[in-house]
C-alpha cells in the first residue's frame, strides 16, 4: 500500500502516520523528520536546511526531491511506504507523480486529516511546550499554516482530480482518528 497523509502542520499526520506504519508494515516517510535528521548530523544539507525551517518556510524543491529519490531507492519502500510532509506545493506534487511512476510504484490512495485552524493552533502551542522544535514558536507557525493554505491546500484538489482522496476528520482522539482512517482505506484490498 502506498499512501499519502495530507493535512496541515498540527493536523496528526506524524502521529497517525507512525500508528499506520505498526498496522500496514511499510516503512513511515516524513520528509520533516528527514530533513531534521540532517540538522541534527550538521550536514551541508541539513545547514542549509535549518534557518529555513526555524523560519516555517519550505526547503527547495530541488534538496526535497533529491532526499526522496534517496530514500525511495532504498529497499523497504518495495512492499509500499506512509508519505508524510510531502508534496507541499504543486511542483512537489508533479515531481512525486514523475518519480514514482518512474519506479513503477504510482501513489494508491491519499488521506487527508481535517482540523479547524484554532485547533491546529492549540495543538501547535501544546506541542511546542512538551517538545520544544525550533519552528513551533507562534511567528513561524503562522508562516506554516498560511503556506499550508496558499501552496498545499491545492495539492488535495491534485489527489482528488486523480480519484485518490479520502478527507477524514481529524478531530477526535488519537484512536477515533485513527479508527476513521482505517474505514477510509478498508476497501483498499491489501488493508487487513
Ligand atoms: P509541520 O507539518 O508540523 O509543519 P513537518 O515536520 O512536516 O512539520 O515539517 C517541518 C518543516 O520542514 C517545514 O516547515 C519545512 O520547513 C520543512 N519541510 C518538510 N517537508 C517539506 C517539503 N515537502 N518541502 C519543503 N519543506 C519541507
């Protein structure tokens, strides 16, 4: 099963995802996660990478594609994979459909969570208490969720146009959240 988590920044994809990959075997591939690792290496890349994340803005295109080209390389994406984080604006979304149909692994299903924005907020804040990322401060949140709103939003109308879209709600506790997803991708064959 190969399958996209959509949905805004304090919307439960890293969560559920995490959930999802323990139900469906496939590995979890959050590019946030991804691009955090680098930072936390002091990469080049992940050098480049942290200002521009601190500030809730997006990385390039371009390092976005080269880390999943990487990471899709890797053998355990073969039986399917949870995409999380990723695609967040329309060139992302037609970059991703090129390279996965290049692999000969088409996207099957995205799942969309969601949450009115003053939830969103809410969480963000209880978030960035409890962990402390560098980009849960209120003016970088605000930078995410209004990119979310301009340059990813479109992106579900891009899974909808493809008969993919599954819009759950996302608001609920972590089990209802995740036992609405689980209904959504029932009729998808290999879900047991
Ligand atoms: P959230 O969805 O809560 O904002 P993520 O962990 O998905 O958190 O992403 C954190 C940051 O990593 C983003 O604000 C952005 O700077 C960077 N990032 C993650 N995925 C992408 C992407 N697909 N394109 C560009 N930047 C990305």
């Amino acid at each position: 099963m190969r399958l996209v988590l959509l949905g805004a920044p304090g919307s439960g994809k890293g969560t559920q995802a995490a959930r999802l990959k323990e139900h469906l075997q496939v590995p979890h591939i959050s590019t946030g996660d991804l691009l955090r690792a680098e930072v936390a290496a002091g990469s080049k890349l992940g050098l480049e990478a942290k200002e521009i994340m601190a500030a809730g803005n997006l990385v390039s295109d371009e390092i976005l594609l080269g880390m999943l080209e990487d990471r899709f390389s890797r053998p355990d994406t073969a039986g399917g994979f949870i995409l999380d984080g990723y695609p967040r604006n329309q060139a992302q979304a037609d970059a991703l459909d090129h390279l996965l149909k290049r692999i000969g692994q088409p996207m099957d299903f995205a799942v969309q969570l969601e949450v009115p924005t003053e939830l969103l907020v809410e969480r963000i804040a209880g978030r960035a208490q409890a962990e402390g990322r560098a980009d849960d401060n209120p003016e970088s949140v605000r930078k995410r969720l209004t990119i979310y709103d301009t340059q990813t939003a479109p992106v579900i109308e891009f899974y909808r146009q493809h008969g993919q879209l599954t819009v759950v709600n996302g608001v609920g506790s972590l089990d209802e959240v995740f036992n609405r997803i689980l209904e959504a991708l029932a009729p998808v064959k290999e879900v047991g």
